[in-house]
C-alpha cells in the first residue's frame, strides 16, 4: 500500500514538472488563460538553473554544514542570518511599497467579516462587487465564505478593529510562519532520513511568489501556515505517540480548512499517512492501542471538518438565509469535465453555474450532461489526453501562481 502512495506521489510530481518544461500559462486580469509552449532554450535554461542551485547547496551543504572544519565558522553562523534578514526586509516592504485594492471575493468576505464584526444586519442588502447580488445573495450562494469571514471577525475583535490593512501584517507573519514550519518538518524528517537544510532553504527564500502574496487578503498565507504546522505536529505524534500533538494538529487544521476548503488536500493526505503508520505496526500492537489509534484519526476528521458545518448553519439561521439557494455540487462537476469556460478547460463557468441557481429542477439534466461528457470521453482517449494536458498546465504552469496579477494596482483603490 505504501509503495502504491508513493507510485502515485513521484508520478503527480512527475506529471506537474513535466507541464513546468513544456508550457507557461498566463492570467489576464479577468481570468482568462493563455498556454504557451516554451523555446527550446527557456527549457535548456530551466534544466542549467535547477542542475546549477542543486550543486550549489550540495556544495554550501558538504563544506559549511557537514563537517567539523572551524575554517569557516564565521560564514557558517552568519550566511542564514544574512540570507533571512534580506527575506525577511522583503517581505515586509513588499505590502508597503505594493498596495493592490481588495476586490471581488476578497473583498466581499472581508464586508461579511465587518458585519459579524458590527452586528450591522441591515448591509446584508448592500451590494457586493456584483451590483445585482447583495451580500446576503452572496452568502446563500456561497455558504464556504462564512467560515473565513467569521475567522477574520474573530481576529478583528482580537485586535478591536476591522481595518483590512491589518489582514495583510497577518498574512506577513504568517510567512515567517510557514518558513519555520517547513524548516521544523525538515528537522522531524532529519530522524529517519538524509535531509538538505541548505537547499531547502534555497528554495524557498527564492520563492518570492510567496511575499507578493503577502497582499492577497483571501485565507490562502494563514491557512497554508497552519496546515504545515499541523502535518509537523502529524509527524511529531507518529513518531513519539503523545496524544497532544494530533490534538494540536487537529485544532490547527480545523481554523486552516475554516479559511480554506482547499485544506481538505492536507486533511486527506493526513488521514493517509495516519494510516499507513498505523498499518505498519499494526499486527505488533494490542487491540487497545490499536483501537486508540483509529479513534484518533475519525476524531481528527471530525474535528477538522465539523466545526466549519456548524458555523455555516449557525450564521444561515441567524441571518435567516436559505441554506438551499446555493450552486448544486453537480455543476461544479459539470463545469470541471467541461471546455466551455473561457478561463480555460474545466474552470468556472457562469454559464453552468448561473442557471443551476435559477432552476433547481434542472439538476437532473446536468447529471445527464455528465453521463454523456464521461461517455465522450471513453470514445475519445485522444481528447482526454488533449483536455486534461490543458487543464493541468491551466492550473499547474503559471509560474508565479497569479502573483503578479493579484498585485496589479492598475485603476483598482489602493489600500
């Protein structure tokens, strides 16, 4: 089973680096992507630069780290000061001297947050950035913003505010979050295996996607923080088997998947990995402590998930909305099998996703269009082929993750 994992593991990764050789998507400002291939030298290129940093810190890493030589002491105490300290003065200056507006989604959950915050039931009516859809619209529509705006509310009455501007200092210290976070995961890794702090580290200091996105006011920075978090507590508990640190890694990823759905990844890969270890040594441990063991992992699930349910309920009874206008599971489906987006191959399609809203009878025909689109495709394997290499290099190839568009100040009101 494990080796399974790790077929699928190397051939996901496999697959993504691949696309990253081949194509380079690119976001307009509304959304719509472009796929290119690349020359023959930006792959060459590509290719030198990953060869070039990997003997770099294989170098930094034998000569400064890996050996008992005083030589270079000085450089070894000071090099990762010097290197965090200039990460660091960016990713504070960034949101300073970069100050895109909040819009869209973004900025709609930050208004639901300022009513839970006020108790200002009357700007339900307000309009949001769609002038036809009020905010109370919006909320019926979609139920997994409550979540992050009540997480915002609860940080705004922590720090008796509600100016946005303060989500973005959270988002900074969140960074600084996730770089220790991933260097405590590399650290618990170092007991079973051979690990590369220097490349590591790298890596991820020139990573400078993630301080632009220190910006982006939407849940991803925070949540991503405590997910990493959680799988270190994750790992600490499998290998020391002291119940508080899943207990930790449960509340943590209950306020991540709170902020982000898309946390749901962590809490599935975790549930495996708890798995799998428990599998392992399964037949060496007594039926109690076997017992114990998967009692912790559906407690786990439960913790991590239920709490966002009940807070959606909770906030669609007191502002007295209808749990039940809201998109039908089946047009996401729909509209992730689908070409017709102009965003690109299985993207959002308001053209599936608006008349599932206005018609509720018309479930049963989408789930016909799906019946068909899987038949179409069992007929067609060239164009599954064609269709998911373009949806993968859609989601997967746009180099900076939407940064640079998500930082565009343009006509937008900076704050």
């Amino acid at each position: 089973m494990k080796k399974i994992i790790y077929i699928f593991g190397i051939l996901f990764l496999s697959i993504v680096v691949i696309l990253n050789f081949v194509f380079t998507a690119n976001l307009d400002a509304v959304e719509a992507i472009t796929i290119n291939f690349n020359s023959f030298l930006y792959i060459i290129g590509l290719i030198a630069l990953g060869i070039f940093i990997f003997f770099i810190a294989r170098f930094i890493n034998n000569n400064l780290y890996n050996t008992e030589d005083c030589k270079h002491s000085k450089i070894k105490k000071y090099l990762p000061i010097i290197a965090v300290s200039i990460y660091a003065i960016f990713v504070v200056l960034w949101p300073i001297l970069v100050r895109p507006g909040i819009y869209g989604d973004c900025g709609t959950a930050c208004d639901i947050a300022k009513i839970m915050y006020s108790n200002n039931y009357e700007a339900l009516n307000d309009p949001t950035y769609t002038p036809d859809i009020s905010l109370g619209d919006y909320i019926q529509r979609y139920h997994h913003q409550i979540t992050l705006s009540f997480i915002y509310n609860i940080f705004f009455k922590i720090i008796c505010s509600n100016e946005v501007s303060f989500l973005r200092i959270l988002n900074i210290y969140s960074i600084f979050l996730i770089v220790y976070s991933l260097y405590k995961i590399n650290t618990e890794l170092s007991y079973k295996y051979k690990t590369n702090k220097v490349l590591m580290f790298i890596l991820l200091l020139t990573f400078i996607t993630l301080p632009m996105f220190s910006t982006f006011i939407y849940g991803d920075i925070p949540s991503l923080a405590l997910c990493l978090f959680a799988v270190y507590f994750t790992m600490k508990y499998t290998r020391t088997k002291e119940i508080k640190y899943i207990i930790f890694a449960s509340l943590l990823t209950m306020v991540a998947y709170m902020m982000r759905m898309n946390s749901l990844i962590f809490i599935i890969a975790t549930v495996i990995y708890l798995l799998l270890n428990l599998f392992k040594e399964f037949t060496k441990k007594a039926l109690k402590e076997n017992l114990l063991n998967i009692t912790l992992i559906i407690a786990y699930v439960i913790i991590s998930i239920l709490p966002s349910s009940l807070v959606q309920s909770y906030y669609l009874n007191k502002y007295n909305l209808d749990s039940n206008n809201t998109y039908p599971t089946i047009s996401y489906i729909l509209m992730g099998m689908e070409d017709t987006s102009y965003r690109g191959n299985g993207w959002y399609d308001t053209n599936i996703s608006e008349p599932a809203l206005k018609n509720p009878d018309i479930k049963d025909e989408y789930v016909q269009r799906v019946k068909n689109r899987l038949q179409y495709f069992s007929q067609n394997i060239g164009y599954i082929f064609e269709f998911y290499t373009s949806k993968l290099a859609s989601m997967w190839t746009e180099n900076t993750y939407s940064a640079i568009r998500n930082n565009a100040t343009d006509s937008r009101k900076s704050i």
